[in-house]
C-alpha cells in the first residue's frame, strides 16, 4: 500500500496514519502528479490511480516493478478511452495518461 499512498500524495493531498491500518486523505486533487507514479507492485493502485488521472486536467506517466511493468494494461487503458482519456504506451507500463479536454460528468460516457 505505500506505492500507492506515495501515488496519491503526487496530486498534492495529503496522507495520514489513522490508525488501525486505516489511512486518512485530505485535500483536493490541486494538480496533475508532480512525477511519475510508480506503483510498485500494487496491481490494484495503478488502476485506482489511472481512473484519478483520467479525472484531472493534464499528463501523468505510471509505471511500477518489473513484475508490474509485464501485466497487461488494456483492460485499464480500454475503459480509460472511453471516457475520452488519451491513453499511450505498450501493452504494459509505462503509461501515459492525458485527461480529457473537457472534465468528465458522473454517468457521462464518451466515444
């Protein structure tokens, strides 16, 4: 979970101990990652992560280990399109994720 919670912390929120294996978030998303998001291998948090970059204005590049970076990507990438995201890379990481030009609405399906 700590490759994930660095990812999140990227997009300049802030991320406490809550205890009890509980993490607590605080903050809007203010900007898009200020580097790239390496999610270890945390299969789980790069698809989290890839639906928050998809949501915000500009460009975010993930990646993680080597086991991570052989895991195919386009059961991510394929709905990411959908909803007007431009999605680059190979099959697997690293990715290149641009949001849409204009922000998407709850339910809004694009494409």
């Amino acid at each position: 979970m700590t490759h994930t919670l660095r990812a999140v912390e990227r997009f300049g929120v802030t991320v406490t101990d809550a205890g009890d294996g509980r993490v607590r978030v605080e903050g809007p998303i203010r900007h898009e990652p200020d580097d790239v998001l390496d999610h270890g291998n945390a299969g789980t948090g790069i698809r989290l992560t890839s639906g928050m970059c998809a949501g915000i204005d500009g460009i975010s590049v993930l990646t993680g280990d080597r086991f991570l970076r052989r895991r195919p990507m386009e059961r991510i990438a394929a709905p990411l399109r959908m909803m007007g995201a431009s999605v680059d890379g190979r099959e697997a990481q690293p990715l290149s994720l641009r949001s849409p030009q204009q922000p998407i609405q709850r339910g809004e399906r694009t494409g």
